[in-house]
C-alpha cells in the first residue's frame, strides 16, 4: 500500500478549530486550540488526529474503513500534544478505541453540529462549504446561549 498523505484541507482545518469549542477534544481537557507566543503571535496548540488510523500499523488501523473518507472531517479531532501521544500509544488498544473518540467528537461538536460535514471533501475556499461551516457555527453559538435554532 502506498503511504498515504496527511493532507486535510483548509476548510476542514477550519471547520475542527471552529468546532471545536475552544479546546482539545478530549474530556475534561481545557487546553487552548491556539496560545498565545511571547512575541503575542497566537499558535496553534493542538494536532489534527485520525480516529481511524490513516495507515495500517498505526492506532485504530481498521481495513474495512475507505480509504477516501480517512483524511475526511468525520474522521479527525484535534488534541493536545499529551493527549495525541496518548491515545496513540499502547493504550489505545483498550482505553482509546475509535469508538471513545468518536464519542468526543460528538460531545465537543455537540447534537450533530458536525453532521453537516460529515461527507464533505477536503476543499480549499469552496463557497458551498463555506456556507455549511457558518451554519454550523451559528447553530452553535446559538445553542451555548440557550436560544433556539428553529
């Protein structure tokens, strides 16, 4: 198998950061998606993972998983460092299951704010996703003031 490519997209970078809440994905972890640098340069603090593995050997490598969908928004979180290393480690096998990080997703995206991306591709600038992605963030914006998105 050829060694597949890390390759997201801005939109769907934008799309995690702006989902994200503000955090790394994992619960109860509050570590900032961007810090500030002592230049006052704000830098990104987290990594995009792979909930299923992009490669065979690595943490949560599932066969049956297209190969076209594994560099998609469904299948990526953004963690902090430690928590990257974490869930990519031995551990995995027992404690980080796709399963729990498909659960974070959910939790942090909130009620199937995500859904409307689940099945984008990876596009750079695309009005159309653009559109979605503003959608979602105001579904968003409007649930954590309680207001409703009817």
């Amino acid at each position: 198998m050829a060694k597949q490519s890390r390759y997201y997209g801005s939109g769907t970078e934008r799309a995690l950061f702006m989902l994200s809440r503000g955090t790394c994905y994992a619960p109860p972890c509050k570590e900032p998606v961007l810090k500030m640098a002592e230049s006052g340069t704000p830098r990104v603090n987290v990594q995009i993972a792979h909930i299923r593995a992009l490669v065979e050997g690595e943490a949560r490598y599932d066969k049956n998983y297209p190969e076209k969908l594994r560099n998609r928004f469904e299948n990526l979180i953004l963690l902090c460092k430690p928590h990257h290393t974490e869930v990519d480690s031995d551990l995995w096998v027992e404690q980080y299951p796709a399963e729990v990080l498909l659960r974070w997703k959910a939790e942090v995206e909130g009620g199937g704010l995500g859904d409307a991306l689940k099945n984008v591709p990876p596009l750079n600038g695309d009005k159309e996703f653009e559109g979605i992605i503003v959608k979602s963030v105001e579904t968003a914006r409007l649930e954590i003031l309680g207001r409703s998105t009817n």
